[in-house]
C-alpha cells in the first residue's frame, strides 16, 4: 500500500502527540514508525558509499577533480550565508563519506504584531552526504539526479528570551529534547522533502555566439566585425563521484565529447568501504592530474587532453572570421629591389603536354532480325474440304537481309575509323603545339636567365622608400586550429584576403651600377594604388609555456615568424616606366627600359608583388586571477600546469 505523504508541519504535530502519549510504550513508537519511518545516519552513509563506490568504478579515465577543505569551506560561510541566519560558529568534518556539520547559532527574531522578540542561543549537529545517478533518457541530453542525505543528530538550547521578561528556555529544552528522541524521524521527514532531489543536465544544450565574447584591440580605425557560427557546448558530464576525508572533499568527474556514448571501462569494482573510496579518488587524482598533494583552498582542475579537445571542437564548429573596413593611418616603408642570381631561376618546363583529348569511339551495329520462312506448304481444298491448312515447313535467314546487314556495319566500322583518325590527328597537332610552346618558353625564359646573370653582377638596384595611408577590406578566417593534448603547441591555418586603396608617396634612390645608369638623382612620386591580397593560407606555429617567476604564475607564448603576400597595382615597373619625374630624374631610364621589362617577370617587387614579413614574436601573458570576495572574504586565485593538468585554486585570506 503506497504511504501517503504528510507536510512537515503535520509530522511535528505527531511528534507533540507522541510525547503526550510516551506512557504508551512500544506501541507508541511502533505508530510513529509507520507514519514517520524514521532515517539514521548509518543508512545514509549505506547509501553514500556505495553511490560512490558504484560511480568510481567508471571513473577511472576521470579528467576533471575539484575539491574544498573544510577551514576554507567554513571560513567562507561565516562570513556569508551562515552570518545572515545567525550561526556564529561553524565546525565541518569528513566521517565515512559524511559531512558532520556542528553550529552554534545566535537568532534574534524582530518582534511583530502578534509575537514578541525571541533571542535563541543554542547548537545543532547533523550529518549529510551526496548520492549521484546517471539519467539518460533516448533521444535526450540526459542528466545527473543529486539526492541530499541528510541525517538530523541533535539539538541543543541554551537560551531563549520573550521579550525583556520572559525565559522561555525550559520550554525550548523540553521541544529539543522530542526532537532528539525521534531524531531518525525528523531525519526521514527531512530526507523525503521534494527539495532533496535535483537534476542538473550532463551537457549545456543551448547554442550560444562565441563573437559576442571577442573583442579586438588594435590601431585600425573603422568597422571591425567579428563572425562566427553558433556553437553547442563540445562535452557533457558522464560520471561524477567524490571522497569525503576528514579535513576536505575531494571530487572527480567524466566528461565526454557531447556526441558519445557513454564510456564503459572494464575494471575491478571498488569495495563498498569509506576508506577504499578515500584510497582510489586519491589513486585516480595521482594518475590522472600529475600532483600527489591537494592544493589549498577551492580548487577545480582539468586535464590538458580534455581541454584541448574543447578548444579545437568549439573552434571547428565556430568557423571563426574577422571581417574588417578599416581606415589605415599613415605608414612608412622601405623595401631594396634587387635581380636575383640566375642560379635562382629554374628554367625546367613544369608544363605537361600529355594528350587529354579522347578519342574512344562507339561504333554502331546493325543488330536487324533477318529470321524467314524459306518453304512453305501449299494449301489444299478437294470439293471444299481443307486438305492442308498450308504454313510454313522450314525457317532460316532471309540472304537478302544478311546481306544488307553486313554491308550496313561496314560502313558503320569504316565511319568510325575516319571519326578516330581525324580525333587522333588533332589529338597529335594538339601536342605538337604545346612542345613548341613550352620549347619557347624555355629559350625565353634562358634569355631572361642570362639577363639576369649580367645584371645581378651589377649590385643592387635601387631603394623605394615611402609610406602610404587609405582604406580597405580585410578578412581572415581560422580554417585549422589545432592545439596539442599537451597545451604547448598550437597550429592555426589562416584564410585571409583583401583590397584596397592606398595613397602612396615613393621615393626612388638609386643604387649600384644598374641603378645610377637608369637615374642620376633621387627622386621622388606620390600615386593612387590598388593593394590586393590574393586569397590564400597563411600558417601560424606557437608554443607556449606556464612558468612561475618571482612567484606570479604567466603564460609564455612564442610565435613563429611568419609572412603575407600582396599585389600592388601600377606595379614599380610600370610607374618607373610612366613616372613624369622618373623621366625627368632619369635621363638613362630610355635605354634601360628593355632591361626592366625582360627582368620584370624575374622579380616580384618589380612586377608588384610584395611579401610582408611579420618577425617572430614573443607574448607574456600573467595568469594571475583578480582576488574575489565571497562572503565577505577575499579569495585570492591562482593558475597552475601540472604534468598532465590545469589547476585553478582560491585561497581564503
């Protein structure tokens, strides 16, 4: 017969009846039982255990352990939540994977319309623990139900005041003193309220804009616009277990990739005992993070291996592009021209001449039906009685017809071999062509070469200094990131592309022989040009460290050099050629303008193409935690990588 349940007011009712009717006996407490089943602290701890037990035998693999000592823990509720109600003193200790908590309590309660102040001074001491049980619906994220364990132990009273007059305290000694005597049933009252129980989702399923938390920071001004796809959270919880010692808790957590199935270890199952719970949480947190000592404080620590993979999924689903139209200030350049050695230029033909036309051809059949009847029998009629109905006596191959047919599939096979041998002529004219091209272009390329060979003897060219200002659009999308298991490598492939229009003032130097043949003086141009940056992918390399200097904990980042290529349209060939003060600084720029057309092609500068080169660069990040206040006391944080893990912890100054 299912029990119905009663409020909590109702069950406090029946403990005052209960003491009215003690005389009764075992009768008495038979009756209580039944409405009230009473819960003792050594059946929560039952079922905390082995709760606890059950979940560490699938959290071997556990990358995710945080934990609390219980001075800390204390130190914070004191001065917070545990103020606000009036406990003063505060004394929490781990027994047997239950939290023993022992307080002190001071209440005044204001006076109101109907009662008189109170002034309650007295100490209560309970017990709690945790059980954890995996809900996985199908089709559904699935969730982890917490059920609180609490177990009542005793209540005592000090004092209580009504008003200035009243000494309410034998009263209030005598409603502890029931309290204690059905303490396992104030536990069960307690233990079946629906406040007991919650479930928390294994994952956040909920899409959020990872754009709305990046934010960039630079000396372009205009419109800088950060895009990227709504990403789901990457992992969801799988397990969670914990140990409760006598100085802290200790817990331990599964996360997984939030599309996996549930992970099943084979392994020896953890005996159902506090100390082999103590035992293995400690085993696992040694294996698993790489520290054989708890860090003080609050502390929350997560694998590398787990934390790269979220990395890398969120940045994979995010798609991320930076999208800007910006307005360019005013910049200085310098950049040297110079003709290549000839040994630079590879004048090899890369071009394959390999026929691609096909020429397979479908020849077409005659496939005609030429079955006759080659004989038939005469039909016969004697005074108009049917002899023989007639028909035919003997079938074969109409000669006619074959004949016909033969002919038809010569000429189907002779058309087809004209239509193959004209596509196999032109296949061949096809070749011939791109051999006597690609000859060509490797004599002319061999001419340039040895241009080159004369002209690089010479020296240097010439300096174009200047500097340019203007607008432009920019975009660049990470298509790769890849960071390592370890957190100390990182591989991002950069999209990037633009264009532009710049003003730019130039001033030609000359240098060396070729240079002062073509000008004899410096001189100077301002023009309007188009900058494009081809699309293309640009791959960034960095490594970084977590190193402890002078105490502060900093992140060390170094990364690699690396280089962007663009066009600039008139290239330098052409407003050397055109420049109105080029011709007139330039008195010999005429005769060498077949030099700088032919050379052209040899060297990028001269025909725009330019490659910025960005240093390798080296970051220093301090990974000091600004100093919260919880409760009235003030955490300081910290950062640490282990071997294998991040650690976070806060200490309660």
């Amino acid at each position: 017969m299912k029990r119905k349940r009663i409020s909590l007011f109702q069950a406090l009712a029946l403990l005052f009846a209960a003491v009215t009717l003690s005389g009764c006996g075992d009768r008495l407490a038979e009756l209580v039982n039944n409405l009230l089943p009473p819960v003792d602290v050594g059946r929560q701890r039952e079922l905390a255990v082995r709760s606890a037990a059950e979940s560490l035998a699938a959290l071997k693999a556990a990358n995710i352990a945080f934990g609390v000592d219980f001075p800390s823990l204390s130190a914070v509720l004191l001065d917070g939540a545990a103020k606000a109600v009036g406990i003063t003193e505060l004394d929490l200790k781990g027994e047997d994977q239950l939290v023993r908590i022992g307080l002190k309590f001071h209440k005044v309660f204001p006076a109101t319309d109907q009662l008189p102040e109170a002034d309650i001074t007295g100490s209560v001491i309970v017990y709690a623990g945790v059980t954890t049980q995996v809900r996985a619906e199908p089709s559904t994220p699935g969730s982890i139900r917490f059920t609180l364990l609490p177990a009542f132990k005793t209540l005592s009273v000090d004092s209580v005041k009504l008003g200035n007059r009243v000494d309410a305290t034998a009263a209030a000694k005598a409603l502890a003193s029931i309290l204690n005597t059905y303490a396992d049933n104030v536990s069960g009252i307690i233990a079946r309220q629906p406040i007991m129980e919650a479930d928390i989702p294994s994952t956040y399923g909920d899409k959020y804009d990872p754009s709305t938390i990046i934010h960039l920071k630079d000396d372009v001004r205009g419109e800088v616009a950060v895009k990227a796809n709504a990403v789901t959270a990457p992992l969801k919880i799988d397990r969670v277990s914990w140990s409760i010692y006598p100085d802290r808790v200790v817990g331990l957590a599964l996360l997984l990739p939030a599309n996996a199935e549930p992970l099943k270890l084979d392994g020896p199952a953890i005996e159902p005992r506090a100390d082999a719970i103590s035992a293995a949480v400690r085993q696992i947190y040694v294996t698993n993070f790489g520290r054989d000592d708890w860090p003080s404080g609050g502390w929350v620590a997560a694998r590398n291996d787990i934390l790269s993979y979220a990395v890398n999924d969120v940045f994979r689903q995010a798609s991320l592009c930076v999208r800007a139209n910006a307005d360019f200030g005013r910049k200085a350049f310098s950049q040297t021209i110079k003709f290549p050695d000839e040994n630079s230029v590879d004048c090899t033909p890369t071009r394959d001449c390999t026929p691609t036309r096909e020429c397979s051809v479908n020849v077409s059949h005659d496939d005609r039906n030429c079955s006759a009847c080659i004989l038939y029998r005469p039909k016969v009629s004697v005074f108009g009685r049917v002899i023989s109905s007639g028909g035919c006596i003997q079938h074969g191959n109409d000669p006619i017809c074959e004949a016909s047919k033969v002919a038809q599939n010569k000429t189907y096979e002779l058309d087809a071999a004209l239509r193959k041998a004209d596509c196999e002529r032109l296949k061949s004219q096809e070749k011939f062509q791109c051999e006597t091209e690609k000859s060509g272009q490797k004599a002319l390329c061999e001419t340039g070469k040895e241009l080159l060979k004369r002209l690089a003897r010479s020296g240097k060219f010439a300096n174009i200094d200047g500097s340019y200002a203007g607008s432009g659009q920019v975009q660049a999308c990470v298509k790769d990131l890849a960071l390592s298991s370890t957190l100390r490598d990182l591989h991002v492939s950069i999209d990037n592309s633009g264009a532009g229009a710049l003003d730019v003032g130039l001033k030609f130097v000359p240098l060396d022989i070729v240079g002062h043949l073509a000008c004899q003086a410096p001189w100077t141009e301002r023009q309007r040009v188009n900058v494009s940056v081809p699309s293309n992918t640009i791959p960034l390399t960095a490594k970084a460290k977590v190193e402890t200097v002078n105490g502060n904990t900093r992140l060390s980042v170094h990364i690699d050099p690396m280089k962007v290529s663009f066009r600039v349209s008139p290239s330098p060939t052409e407003i050397l050629l055109k420049s109105v003060n080029g011709t007139i600084a330039c008195q010999g720029l005429n005769l060498l303008k077949p030099l700088l057309i032919s050379a052209a092609p040899f060297v990028p500068e001269l025909k725009g193409d330019f490659t910025a080169s960005q240093k390798a660069m080296d970051l220093v990040v301090p990974l000091t935690i600004p100093t919260q206040k919880v409760g009235g006391r003030r955490i300081l944080g910290k950062a640490e990588l282990a071997e294998n893990a991040v650690f976070v912890s806060g200490t309660v100054q």
